[in-house]
C-alpha cells in the first residue's frame, strides 16, 4: 500500500508548531508495512488544501490528513476535502448522536459547523476531543491534536498493510563518506536496502523482507566498518 501524508497548517510552516504527527504516523505505517512515501505541508487555505487532496488521492492508495478540523476560522480542511471530491458539506447526525451518547454534549452545545463533513463520508469519532474526523474515497481525515490524531489513527490502523520488513542498525564509527564503497557491497552481496545517516556516529539501517538476508548483511557490516564503541 502506497501512502502520502498531508499536514495542514500556517503553524507548521512557520516553524511555531513541530509537525510531530508526520513522524508519528511514518512510523506507525511503516510498522504496519505500508510505504510512506510522500509527505506535504500546506497552508490553511482551501484552495491549495484541496488542490494537494485531488493531486496525493490520483497518486497513491490512501492520503492521511491531518489538521485544521474544528469551527474555528482557521479550520478548513473538511470545506477543502468536500471541495476536491465535489461534495456538499453537512452536518453528520451520526457524528453528533455519537458525541451525545458518548461526549455528554447535547446538540445545541456543539459549535456550529463542529461536526460538518462531506456528504457520504464515514464518520471517525474522536475519542479523545470533539472534532470527528472521516474518511473519503481513501482519504482519511485526522485532527491536527497529536493525541486526538493518535486515537483516531489507532481506530483504523488495520485498514493499511503490507509487507513488514526486518531492520537491523549498524552503527559506524567513520565519516559517512568514507563508507560508501562497503555500502555499495553489502547492497552488491545480499537482497537488502541500506540507509545512512550521519549524526555524532553514522546509523546504517539495513532492511529487507527476509529475515535471513537483513541478518546477514548486518553481520558482513558490522566486520567490515569500524564500530562506534559500546
């Protein structure tokens, strides 16, 4: 399964806020072995929100957004979401019965436009706030709230997966540069991806869909690079 992440906000951009959701949902995804392999930040403006939902939906399996649900000025993602699938947007009475049953909100206590979505979408409650989020047509909307995000992500984790590969971290105490030729062989020699990445020490992440050949590679590394020191 091939996934693009799209995070919306002015806060991102502009460094206020650390977009700690993308790395989150990496993670979680490729745990799960889908490929993340796009990840976008756009500002709170409708146009572009839907114009990046229309252009990630035609490219990859499933699109996760996360960011900008809520009444609030500033919160537009479902208005962009209804308008890049040519939709109305109303108010879901499953959204609202639900938060009523388990919330303890009456109706009237809910803020206008609180539990708008798309016409058609599926609702995701939010277990841990007020906004719900939704799906569309593989578009699967989240709130901006790690905690509420992490909720809903959890409530649907089981709809992205794929092959899980091993890793094994090798970790080098050599200029990244001066491991290239090594990386260029162990890759040459065994069935396996490597990634590098240089900090205090240079991380080699070694993977693969076999087991065998992750270990193996990882063993032929770890004699032929100076190791950091335990």
């Amino acid at each position: 399964m091939r996934v693009a992440l799209l995070s919306v906000g002015d806060e991102l951009l502009a460094g206020d806020t650390v977009n700690t959701n993308a790395t989150w949902l990496g993670t979680r995804l490729t745990e799960r072995g889908a490929d993340v392999e796009r990840a976008v930040v756009v500002p709170d403006r409708i146009d572009e929100i839907a114009a990046t939902i229309s252009t990630l939906h035609d490219r990859y399996d499933a699109v996760l957004v996360t960011g900008g649900l809520g009444p609030t000025h500033d919160d537009l993602t479902m208005d962009a979401v209804a308008r890049a699938f040519d939709r109305d947007l109303e108010e879901s009475d499953e959204a609202v019965e639900w938060l009523e049953a388990h919330g303890g909100y009456e109706r009237d206590d809910l803020a206008a436009g609180t539990t708008d979505l798309p016409s058609g979408a599926r609702v995701l409650h939010n277990e841990a706030g007020v906004a719900p989020g939704c799906v569309v047509e593989g578009v699967y909307v989240f709130p901006g709230v790690p905690d509420e995000m992490k909720a809903m992500f959890e409530s649907v984790a089981e709809e992205f997966s794929g092959t899980v590969n091993t890793v094994e971290f090798v970790y080098a105490d050599e200029p990244e540069s001066a491991l290239l030729d090594r990386i260029k062989e162990v890759r040459e020699r065994f069935d396996v991806s490597v990634g590098s990445y240089p900090g205090e020490h240079v991380r080699l992440k070694v993977q693969s869909a076999e087991q065998e050949e992750v270990a193996a590679a990882a063993d032929w590394l770890r004699e032929h690079v100076t190791l950091v020191e335990e």
